[in-house]
C-alpha cells in the first residue's frame, strides 16, 4: 500500500471543476444520470445547502501540536474519515470507474463500497483491494439469490456488509425517464448523437466493453435485451427491507453489518435493536425522496442520541474537505462521497481517483489545521451552536 503525498492536478482545484469538466467529457445521458436527484431536484440541492449553513469554530490561541486525520472505524485505522460510497453502473459514467476507484481508495487507505448493481464483480474489486473493499446489497427477491451473494462477500474478505433500505421503489427521475435510461432502458438517436460527440468515452467504453451488472451475470440468462434486462431487474430485486428480512441478514453475516438509508431516529433504534454494527444517514444523494429531509438534520438528532451506541455516519450531499468536517462536528462517525469521486473519474480517467481523494485529504487537512483541530473527534468541540 503506498504512502504517496496527495498531488493534486492544479487545473481542477475543487469537485466543482472536476464536475465541469465530466460534464464536458461524456455523454449527455451520462452525465445527467450522475448529477440528477428525483422531481425537481429540491432535496439534492437542500442536502449541501444545509450542511453549509454548519459554522465551524477555530482555537487559534490553544497549544496546537499538529493535526492528523486518521479515524478508526470497525477495527481498521484508515488515513481519513470519508470513503467513496456505492454508484451504480459506474462505468455507464466512465469505463472501469469502480476498478480506478477501488485501487485508489486501497492506496489511501480509505473505505471503497462496491454496488450490487455497478459494472466490476465482488471478486475483481476484492482482488484490487486485498479485501478491503464493503459491498452493499440490494435485497434480492428470493433468500438463495440473497445467500448466495452473501456468501460471495464473504468469500472475498469483505470486512463489512451494507444493506439498503432506501430504495422500497425507483426514484421519479425526469432526465432518466428523458434520456431512456428508465428501466427497460434504450437508446434512442440522440443518445447515438452524444455518444459520438464524446470520441473518448466512446473509444474507452470500446476497449472495455459495454458496461454490464458484473456481479449479477452468474444469475442472468444470457443475450438478454434490454427490455428482458429491465424485466429481470424487476423481478429479481425486492428493495423493501424490513426487521424480518434483517434478522436472517445478521444471523448469516459475520462481519460488521450497516443499514445504508436511515433518515429517521426510529429506523436507527431498530438497526440497534437487530444488532447492526452502524448506520449510514442517508437520502440516497436525494434520488429517492424529493419531500424528504437533508441528511445533515437527522444526522444531527440520530447521532445525539445514538451515537454512544452504534457507529452513526452520513452520505449524500458532501462535496468538499470542509463539508466533511461540518458533517463530522454534526457528529458523524464517518462520511461517505459519491459523485464528488465519479466526477473525479469522468473529468481525469485513470488520475481521477487519486487526484478527488488527495484533493479532499488536502482540503480536510487546511480545515483541520486551520481549527486547531488535533484529530477528527474533536470536531463536535469546534461547533457553533449559536
């Protein structure tokens, strides 16, 4: 595992310019299928315009001795306190997206989750990371179906199982349903168009083949078109999760097991009840639930009263180091990031996860230093509660 110094392109200084330019590099339908939410986008907007309004407070005259980042989590001393959190079809986004990911969240020592439903195998990523890398599971329909992937994650050494419980429908996405990426998906002229105005993704998508639900192929018949894939998808995956369909999850599971998707304290009561080991906070990046709340609000609440009792972290709406620490002074255990690391990807190919992840050790490291903050769980103690 490698100890690089975090070298940043300096032509994309913040996730902001990395989304400009991804914009630029694939296509339309991509790209609107990475940075869209759900309706009309009110909660994807509200989950960073709520974290931002989080004030932070420096100690500038306190005996300062250095800060450093490090965070324990699940036994494991990892080099931050974000990860990447699961996409799916990540390399529809980009070709081999999950695997550039994968094996730089590896060289950082950061946190990598695997979707069921991306384009490289529970095995593959596991092999890239020495099995490090979490897979989070959307429940299958049928319990052989659900064992059998279980069993694969454990096979591969994943250290933590993610269960979501977020998705008991598809989430109502205009510029998805626009763009024919709706489930059964097809391409339509325009989608040919852009495809060909994009000569880089085109010819990458090219070497590496069409991108494909990898770790599902052993459960697919085979030359499914798209809409039979869409028909499959349906009947293959029950999203809706609840305490029944846990139990046998927790019994069967002998790492460390995390509900992804809680938006309510007494969704986290019940994970801690069913003996989870933590919770993701989360709206799924505010692609499910347009009238929903931001993550931050009952991240603040969850981890006030539960945080003494499992691992409380949050995802959705995180774009910057300082966004980070506002969540972790909110009382995060751990952040996650998603389209901040796939702009990343989109935006400098191969370079890409290496360049997002230094940029937001860069970013967290100033914050920190910038606070008087000595080590990630005194951020709560920089917060202004005013």
């Amino acid at each position: 595992m490698s100890n690089n110094k975090w070298i940043i392109n300096n032509a994309y200084p913040s996730v902001t310019d990395l989304r400009n330019k991804a914009k630029r590099k694939i296509p339309k339908f991509a790209f609107e299928y990475l940075d869209g939410g759900c309706n009309e986008d009110v909660n994807l907007i509200k989950n960073t315009t709520d974290i931002r309004a989080i004030e932070l407070l420096p100690s500038y005259l306190s005996k300062h001795q250095g800060s450093t980042m490090q965070t324990e989590l699940f036994g494991h001393t990892y080099d931050a306190p974000f990860g990447i959190a699961p996409v799916g079809l990540q390399g529809l986004m980009w070709p081999n997206a999950p695997e550039i990911l994968a094996k730089a969240a590896f060289e950082h020592n950061i946190p990598f989750i695997l979707s069921t439903v991306t384009t490289s195998s529970i095995e593959r990523i596991s092999e890239i990371t020495e099995g490090k890398a979490w897979f989070q599971l959307y429940h299958p329909a049928e319990n052989k179906l659900r064992d059998d992937i279980i069993n694969r994650a454990a096979a591969a050494a994943c250290p933590v199982l993610v269960i979501l419980c977020d998705v008991p429908t598809f989430g109502f996405r205009p510029r998805d349903i626009r763009n024919g990426l709706a489930m059964p998906p097809k391409m339509s002229l325009s989608n040919i168009l852009q495809i060909l105005g994009k000569p880089e993704w085109a010819y990458k998508t090219l070497v590496h083949g069409q991108p494909n639900f990898e770790t599902l192929k052993p459960y697919m018949p085979k030359n499914l078109d798209l809409k039979q894939l869409g028909k499959f998808m349906d009947q293959t995956f029950s999203g809706r999760l609840n305490e029944e369909k846990i139990k046998p999850i927790r019994d069967m599971w002998k790492g460390k097991l995390v509900l992804k998707g809680v938006a309510t304290e007494m969704d986290a009561e019940k994970a801690i009840r069913l003996g989870l080991d933590g919770i993701i906070v989360s709206n799924h990046g505010g692609r499910q639930l347009d009238a929903g709340e931001s993550t931050i609000r009952p991240l603040t609440r969850i981890a006030a009263k539960y945080g003494d009792q499992i691992k409380v972290m949050m995802d959705s709406g995180l774009r910057s180091g300082p966004d980070i620490a506002r969540t972790m002074a909110s009382g995060a255990a751990f952040t996650f990031l998603g389209r901040s690391f796939m702009y990343g990807v989109a935006a400098l190919g191969s370079k890409g996860g290496d360049h997002t992840i230094s940029l937001l050790k860069t970013e967290l490291q100033q914050v920190m230093e910038q606070l008087c903050c000595e080590e990630v769980a005194d951020f709560p103690n920089h917060l202004n509660t005013l």
